[in-house]
C-alpha cells in the first residue's frame, strides 16, 4: 500500500522487527526501518524519510512502542532539508535497479 501510494506510512511488528523490515526492503519504493528508540525513530523519518517502522515486540514493550509510534506519526520529512539529496539517490537506485519477480 505504501508503494503504490494508497497509504504514507505502514507499521509492521514482529519477533525482531528486523525480518519485516528486511522483508519490506525488497518492496521498490519502500523504505523500511527498525527503530527501539526516540532517537533512531526521529531520524527515520527526518534523515531519511522512511515510510515504514517496524518494532520488535520480544524487543520492547508495549507502553514504549506506543510511545516511539507516536513520535514517528509526528515526524514529517523535509523536502528541501540536507538528506533530501542523499534520499534522492536512494530513490534513483531503487528504482534503476527493480527487479520482477518470476
């Protein structure tokens, strides 16, 4: 849904949250993180304009996660910020480089 443009954001949870994510990944378009802190979650967003975090929940708990949520909800990317040029080259070879399944 994030790559297609019907949703901005995803949250996905597992185990780790690092199998969703590597998961995630391999979706062209999509940016996916896993993040277990305010600070990794803001630079998600902010550095690297990430559209899905994915949480652990044999990582943390669930007050935590409520709490790292809302602050990636609140976190929008700048477009004219300084990593909107390193996103721009992640976006160009992701692109340049899709794969189709078989």
């Amino acid at each position: 849904m994030v790559a297609s443009g019907e949703a901005d954001r995803a949250l996905l949870i597992c185990g780790t949250g690092l199998g969703v994510a590597i998961s995630a990944n391999k979706v062209t378009g999509v940016r996916a993180v896993t993040a277990h802190d305010s600070f990794s979650v803001e630079r998600a967003i902010l550095s690297n304009d990430a559209q899905v975090l994915c949480l652990g929940q044999r990582v943390i708990g669930i007050e935590l996660a409520r709490k790292l949520v809302k602050e990636w909800l609140g976190y929008t990317f700048d477009p004219t910020s300084a990593s909107a040029s390193k996103v721009k080259v992640i976006n160009d070879y992701d692109l340049a480089n899709q794969t189709v399944a078989a």
